[in-house]
C-alpha cells in the first residue's frame, strides 16, 4: 500500500503510516529498529532495494531522506516536504517512508526525521554516497547508534580512509570492512589450526579498493609483521599470502566465487567465498549495534602507519641539486614514498579499466 503526500509534516505522515496499518490488518509494530537513508534520487532506488531486502532479517522502518537542492535563490527559500508511506508488500517486512526535503529544510532534515523514529529502538544511519566527514557529528549521524558508509563509493577510497580515521567515533563502520569478513575469519581459521609464526604477509587486489587496504591494516595490526599491498585486475580482493618459516598460507580467489586455501602440509582445498550484494552486507552490520573495536584499531593503526611514512619521506628528502652549466638551481624530483605496513599503497601510472564494488 503506498500514500502520497504532498506538502506535509511529520505529524501527517506518523497519522498515515498508523491509517495504512488498519487498512491492511496489521495495525500491531513488531519492527525492531529504524534504518534511516540518506541519499539522492540517483542512488534511491538501489538504496531502499537493499534496504528491504535486508528488512527480512531485520524488520525496521527505513526512512529515505532525499534532499533536493535547488539552485534558483527562491526555490532555496520555499522550504517544503513530500513524503511517501509504504506498507505491507510494498516495504520488505516493515514499513517506508521517503522523505524529499526542499529549499531551506535540506538544512534541518534531522527536525523532519525525529518525529519519525520508533520509540524505544535503536537507530541506525546509512549513507550510500556523499556521507559527511564527521559522522557523529552529523545531525542526523548524533541520531543514531550505528552509522554506516561505503568508502568504496567515494572518489579517492584511500584518502577517505584517513579521513575516517581521524573522526571515528564507536559506532561509525563501513561497507568495505563488511566485505573482507569472510577472508577475515578464514585466516583465522587457517592459523589456529597450526600454530605457525608468521613473518610477513602479502594482500593482493585491484587499486583503489578499500577493502584491500583494510585488509592489510587489519593483518598489520593483528600480526604486528611487514604486509606488502600488491595490485592485480580483480575481481575485488584475490589473494592473501602469509609467510612462515614453515612453509606459506596462501588463500586465493582468482574469479570472485570459489578460493583455493593452502597450506604447508595439507592438501589444497576449494572454500566458497563469493562476493556478497549490498542486501547482505548491511544485514550482517545491522546484527550488533555495539562498536566495533576491531576496525577502530585497524582503521587507526593502519592510517598512523601511512603518516610515518609520509612523515619519515619528507625528512629524508634529498637538497636542491645543482643544475647544469648556466642554468637556475633547480630542486631535485622527490622520492616516491614508500607505503606503510599495512597502509594504503601508492596509485599506480595506470589504472585497470574498470573496478568491481566488492570486496
């Protein structure tokens, strides 16, 4: 059952979401949080489709906060809200309801949006793209419990894990560290079956995919051992090798589905490790509420890693050389730097003609 309303406020929309729940027979709420989207109409549809599929295992009142911004100086005054309430079939197992803010309520939507909350369950803010750089900080971030984003949707990955990083707070996690966690629990598996010291480890993966790069800050971290970032064409994340005296562990995904796990003494076997959908990796985010010190830890080990190597770069930085008979000083071409353990790597000349999105 869907309802359109044009003009509204958030008293109108509470009274036609409780309306359409007679309508249809169900007038009880057994939902158990609110997931609130913001985004924009191009990401809309994909967004909330992800959404209620993830609903099925989680039964919440998703709120799409769309915020149109006008560029005509009197369509930025005329501050109005348009809302439409999905019920029953047409909203997963919950219910729906996508707001499109105008003009001057773009800048208030968390005022449309508190009305709009379940009471007494948790919150929990997603932003497919475009999330702030401080998310708790964000009005409609200090909301929330839970705040998620998808570093791999932003323009320069790598750089907003920094950014991360340096604004963190508990409760703040990300799409990309979602997909590495069956890689992460398999090595683990992998190295309590033997217990083998490991002395380096390798992560390989296309460029600029954050997961990749998490990965490798999370082994860096855990291990406390040198981890190289390799680049290949992909799909994602395709291979993980750690080094030991004893032999390696190589786990290695060359086609997105099925890996092949080695290990010395024991024979190859195939485990499944596909590539998951949006719908999946939220769901996983939204079964604990409770902050995630491990990609905290991770998160900060791995970018402080990165700024020492800056750091260390910019100091050892040859003088200005002299120039050739007759010519001005000029300065000497600075060295490339030289990636931290478990830090992002470096952008190479060229870039593979097309990335894939998950991990």
């Amino acid at each position: 059952m869907k309802i359109d309303l044009t003009e509204t406020n958030s008293s109108k929309i509470n009274a036609a979401m409780v309306q359409a729940r007679r309508d249809i027979g169900t007038p009880a709420i057994g939902m158990v949080l609110t997931l609130v989207i913001v985004t924009d109409e191009e990401n809309a549809y994909d967004a909330l489709k992800s959404a209620n599929d993830a609903s099925h295992e989680h039964p919440s009142r998703i709120v799409v906060v769309i915020k149109r911004v006008s560029r005509s100086p009197r369509s930025r005054r005329d501050a109005r809200l348009d809302a439409e309430v999905r019920v029953g079939a047409d909203s997963g197992s919950g219910e729906t309801v996508v707001l499109r803010l105008h003009g001057e309520l773009v800048d208030h939507a968390q005022s449309v949006v508190l009305p709009l909350l379940l009471p007494d369950a948790p919150v929990v803010v997603w932003w497919p793209d475009g999330a702030p750089a401080d998310l708790a900080g964000d009005p409609l971030g200090a909301l929330a419990q839970r705040r998620i984003t998808d570093t791999y949707s932003c323009e320069d990955p790598t750089g907003t894990l920094a950014t991360r990083a340096a604004a963190y707070a508990p409760g703040d996690t990300d799409l990309s560290w979602t997909r590495i966690t069956p890689w992460r629990s398999m090595l683990a598996a992998a190295l309590d079956q033997q217990n083998l010291s490991v002395v380096s480890a390798t992560v390989e993966g296309e460029d600029e995919n954050p997961s990749c790069e998490l990965l490798a800050m999370w082994l860096a971290d855990r291990l406390q051992v040198p981890v190289r970032r390799t680049l290949s064409s992909g799909p994602g994340l395709t291979s993980v090798r750690l080094e030991t005296k004893d032999g390696d562990i190589v786990l290695d995904r060359a086609d997105g589905s099925l890996a092949t796990l080695c290990m010395p003494g024991q024979p190859d076997r195939a485990v499944a490790l596909k590539r998951r959908e949006t719908a999946e990796l939220l769901a996983e985010e939204l079964r604990r509420l409770d902050p995630d010190n491990t990609y905290e830890s991770s998160l900060q080990f791995g970018v402080a890693k990165l700024h020492a190597a800056q750091a260390a770069t910019a100091k050892a930085a040859p003088p200005k050389a002299k120039a050739a008979e007759g010519r001005a000083d000029a300065p000497a071409p600075a060295p490339e730097p030289t990636p931290a353990e478990g830090a992002p790597a470096p952008k190479p000349a060229a870039k593979p003609a097309k990335k894939s999105a998950a991990g």
